[in-house]
C-alpha cells in the first residue's frame, strides 16, 4: 500500500498469473497490442468523491452499464507510453510526466476531471513493477502502457459525465514497423481534425474518424494515410497517430507547427530539442501538398519521417494520392538524419547516453 495524492493504491496479484513458459512464448514475437500482461490498474472517480477506489488487479473484464456515456458519446481519452528495459536489468519509462500532462489537457478538452500527475506517475510506476517479466529484454522490445478514462455514468443525456473510470493495461511489443520504409496515402477526400475540434487532444474519437482514411490508404497500397488541414485542404498535418518530418537538400528540418489540430507528439518534442541541439536548421512550419510533391521530383526533398511512441522513427519512402506517386530519397532506405535521430532516441530511451533533460524515469 502507498499513498499518492491522498489516494491508497490497493494490490491484489493475480492469482491466475501466466506460468514463465507460457509467458516467454507469447513474448518472443509480440505482434503489437495483442498480447496482454496478468495485471491491470484502476481508479474511479464520482463528481461527490473525486478519485478513489485504486486497485492493481488481475487484469480482466470490467463491467458497464450499456447506457455508460462513453457506448454512446465517446467521451474517452488515451496516452500511450513505453517502459524501456536497461542494462542494468531495471525499466524506464520515458518522460511520463509529459503525458500525465497531455493526459489533463486531453481531459480538459474532453470535459473530463482532472488526473492529479502524481496518480498518473504511481499508475505507470505499479504497473509496471508488478508486471515486470513482461518487458521484452530483445533488440527494439519494451512493455507499452496504455493510460485511458471512460465516461462510466449510465444516463443518456448529454453532458459530461459524473462518474469515470481511469485504467491503465500494459502489453509487450517489438518494433511497430518491420525496417525499411513505409508508403503514405495523402487523403484528399478525409480531414482528421478541424480549428476548435479536438484534434490536439488524444481521444478515441479522433481514431474512429481516421479509420476509414487508414483503410482507404491500404486499398491504395499504403501503409499510413496522411491527413492535410481542413479548412485549405492543402496544409500536411501529420498521420493517424504519427507526427511528421521533412528534411531537405540544405540540411533543414521542417515539421508543421501545433496549430491546435495536431496532436502535441511527445516524440515530436523530443527529435525537435534533440535536432537544435545538434545545430540543425529546425522549423515549425507549415509545408503545403504541393511543395511536398514538388520537391520530392527535384529532390530538394531528401528525406521524410514519421514519429511516434509505437513506431519511434519511421522512414517514408513513397507519398501517393490521385495525382500520382511520388518517390523520396531512395524510396526504400532510411535517410541519414532520420537514422541518426532515431540512434539518439533510441539511445536515451534505453539508458544508454547520459540523460541531460530528465526525460528518464527510472522505475526499478
Ligand atoms: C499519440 C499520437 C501521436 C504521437 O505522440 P507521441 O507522444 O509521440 O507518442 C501523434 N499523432 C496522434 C494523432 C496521436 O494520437
């Protein structure tokens, strides 16, 4: 038992633990998301408690009312962090607390209460800890926690909710992308987010309107979709869940700027305060479709990244939309800048570089 925010976290391990055997089988080729581990963390919240009732349990079904607001309203909210193993044989989880805060603007947004940092940080630190046999100590492995809230009051009229449910499970994971480069679809039909919408908040919702993009992206070929802004329709914004880079010919960095409609990636900060670091010619710019089409045939394009949590850097060798499609760089090879981003990234996340931020959160 321990305290945070004045709340007592409850520990009751799961008596039906997987066997080790059974474990290391799963974990050798972790497909991501499938695999889940023994344990779960959650916490409730009413408007007349705050939140309360903390528990580290065996993970397993919860039960809703079929009117629970967030079956008909989606009132939901995401974060999505890693647990990186070191050498030492301990876990880090890279910089938390700048998702515990994205976490209280998504809620904020979301009309949602509130998570205190400190319960975010014990959540993330239990879990972790309980399940510690889950972490893939294999090249690019980590244990990917996924922090979420859920509107639980059954009533059907809208407003927001009184009562909440804030969770988090964990699963092993391998690398996102199998090397090489991934093809993007720039969708000329779908927009992700509007000014004033919440496309700057990570909420279900947002997925659920990407997806059919995404599918039409693979019917196309494509691995990801790319979405532009929606009022120009011209504007690049980023992927489904992924930031998005362009490096160019005079050495320059440019990714488009948190104009309210992009999410503020955590990976996005990071490549951009490693890259000024560097002394690259880093911008926070917008970078219009047609400049990206453009420059990818003169090939003053040479390089473009996406970033993420799940998938670090990936390399985007191919844009297609109707008008055609286009190579970048080699087309099939990560560039030079976005390998070595990804080295640093990597790097620090491991433990392997000194951290000169705090972005390291050791946990054990
Ligand atoms: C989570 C997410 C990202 C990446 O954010 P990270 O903090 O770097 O993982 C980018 N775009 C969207 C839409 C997201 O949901």
């Amino acid at each position: 038992m321990s305290t945070s925010g004045g709340l007592t976290f409850t520990v009751t391990r799961n008596p039906d633990a997987l066997s080790a055997d059974r474990r290391t089988e799963l974990m050798a080729q972790p497909v991501f998301g499938r695999v889940a581990t023994d344990h779960m963390v959650i916490v409730r919240y009413t408007e007349e408690r705050g939140w309360h009732d903390a528990q580290v349990k065996a993970r397993g079904p919860i039960q809703l009312d079929p009117s629970a607001a967030v079956l008909h309203y989606a009132q939901e909210i995401f974060e999505g962090l890693k647990a990186f193993p070191t050498e030492d044989g301990g876990a880090a989880v890279f910089r938390p607390e700048a998702n515990a805060r994205r976490f209280q603007k998504s809620a904020e947004r979301m009309g949602m209460p509130e998570l205190p940092e400190s319960i975010f940080l014990e959540s993330v630190d239990r879990l972790v800890k309980i399940d510690r046999d889950w972490i893939p100590r294999i090249e690019g492995g980590s244990l990917y926690l996924r922090p979420f809230m859920i509107a639980s009051e059954a009533f059907l009229g809208v407003k927001p909710a009184s009562e909440y449910l804030y969770m988090v499970i964990a699963a092993p994971v391998g690398s996102y992308f199998s090397g090489g480069t991934v093809s993007v679809w720039v969708s000329e039909t779908y927009t992700r987010a509007a000014p004033g919408g919440t496309g700057a908040a990570k909420c279900g919702g947002n997925y659920a309107a990407s997806l059919l993009a995404q599918a039409e992206a693979k019917k196309n070929d494509c691995d990801q979709v790319v979405f532009l802004d929606a009022v120009h329709h011209r504007f690049v914004e980023e992927m489904g869940g992924m930031n998005i880079f362009f490096v160019f010919d005079d050495g320059s960095i440019r990714t488009p700027p948190l104009s309210g409609t992009i999410l503020p990636g955590i990976t996005r900060e990071t490549l951009l305060t490693i890259a000024r670091e560097r002394g690259l010619d880093v911008r926070e710019e917008p970078y219009a479709i047609e400049d990206w089409v453009a420059d990818a045939q003169s090939g003053h394009l040479v390089e473009c990244f996406a970033c993420g949590t799940a998938a670090a850097v990936t390399p985007i060798g191919k844009i297609r939309m109707a008008s055609g499609e286009y190579t970048i760089g080699s087309g099939s090879s990560s560039g030079q800048i976005a390998s070595s981003l990804k080295q640093a990234l990597l790097d620090v996340q491991r433990g392997k570089v000194e951290d000169r931020h705090g972005w390291v959160h050791k946990i054990f």
